[in-house]
C-alpha cells in the first residue's frame, strides 16, 4: 500500500539526504542508518504516519537536530517522499 503519487525514484535532495545520514553514522553506528531507512520506507510504503515517522526518527537521531530540521522539512505537506528507491 503505497501513498498515492509516489514515484519508484528519488529526488537529488531525498539521495542527498539519505547519503548524509549515511555518511554521519556508517563507520560507528551502522544500525542507526538501517534503522532510518527501514523506518523512511515504512512510511513509503504507508505503513507508518508522518508523525510516527518523525518520532520514531527523532529517538533515532537524538542530538543531530540537522537532520532532523531536514527531515521536517520532506515530511511538510505536499513534499514528494519516496524511498522505494533507497
């Protein structure tokens, strides 16, 4: 069950983002990047609310307050989210 309107690609700012996040946690906390995008693709795939998603992430992130402004800001309304490509 996927959100009407989503594409099967990501946009340069979604991979931006998502390598980013990557990049931060990939040599010491490698969980907390797959946990970020198992979590991006429940809500993808319409799983999981905007809401739930953002406090879910926000647990993860703890103290990056970076992303998490970033992540706010995909979940405004009307933003194009997908991560079926991720």
């Amino acid at each position: 069950m996927k959100p009407a309107g989503k594409e099967n690609s990501l946009t340069r700012e979604e991979s931006e983002f998502a390598n980013r996040v990557k990049e931060r946690f990939e040599n010491q906390e490698k969980a907390v990047y797959k946990t970020f995008i198992n979590e991006w693709k429940l809500y993808g795939e319409g799983y999981k609310s905007k809401h739930d998603l953002y406090c879910d992430i926000a647990l993860l992130f703890g103290d990056y307050q970076d992303f998490l402004m970033e992540l706010a800001a995909f979940l405004k309304d009307g933003y194009r989210t997908n991560v079926s490509a991720v």
